[in-house]
C-alpha cells in the first residue's frame, strides 16, 4: 500500500473517531511505525507479535521485588550470575537443571584449558555426538 493511499485511508478512519482524541493518537502512532509494524509481512523469520520476548521477561519482572532481599550487593551480582547461566541454557534449547548438574559436578576436574567444552552450546553438541555413537 502506497503512503498517500494509506494517509488517505487513515485520515477517512481517523474522521470516524473526532471526538475520541486517544483513538486518534493510537492511529498516528501506527502509520509513524507503518514499515516496522508491517515488517513480519515481508519476511516469514520475525514474528506477529513480541509475546516471546514478553514472556523471556516475565520472570524478570516477577523476580524484581524479590531481588530486592537478595541480603547484599554481592547477593545480588551471585543471583544476577545465575539468572544469566539458566537464561543461556534455555536460549539453547537446554534444561537448565540437567545442564548445571553436569557442569557442577565435572567441574572440580575439568582442566581448565578446556573450560569451553562446558559452555552450553558445546555441551549440547557433545551430548548430541555421544548419543549418536
């Protein structure tokens, strides 16, 4: 759709709600956005809607009232550590739980140089190899 058709059409729509000043913003607000809004139509990879996001930040937002009893400072920064290790294991497609159990308990031995097998990414390539041998 062309802009001055869409203008067109929206300032048609917008003459509908005169008397509702808010609609009228919401509208105004849209057509600024119209290419972003319209982005997903393009190209099949994004997404309608950003509920996956919203739902990744959910348990941030329900977390943040209790983070603020987290005792210390240093409390604090430990929790936010570990926020990060379960966040990267499921944006991996890994059970947090089974992940660090693993790690957890390989990483007294582990040598050091090789550290990196036990980032999530490898981790879960090492397992995938190992279940098809």
């Amino acid at each position: 759709m062309s802009v001055s058709h869409k203008t067109a059409r929206a300032d048609a729509f917008m003459r509908g709600f005169a008397n509702s000043p808010w609609t009228g913003k919401a509208i105004d607000y849209s057509l600024k956005r119209w290419t972003a809004l319209t982005r997903f139509l393009n190209d099949g990879r994004l997404c309608m809607s950003n509920n996956a996001a919203e739902r990744a930040l959910r348990g941030i937002a329900v977390g943040r009232r209790n983070w603020t009893f987290a005792g210390s400072d240093e409390g604090g920064r430990r929790a936010a550590a570990i926020y990060t290790l379960v966040e990267t294991a499921k944006l991996n497609d890994i059970d947090p739980q089974a992940w660090l159990t693993d790690v957890l308990a390989r990483l007294q031995d582990h040598p050091v140089k090789r550290i990196d097998e036990l980032l999530p990414w490898n981790w879960k390539r090492a397992r995938q190899e190992k279940a098809a041998a």
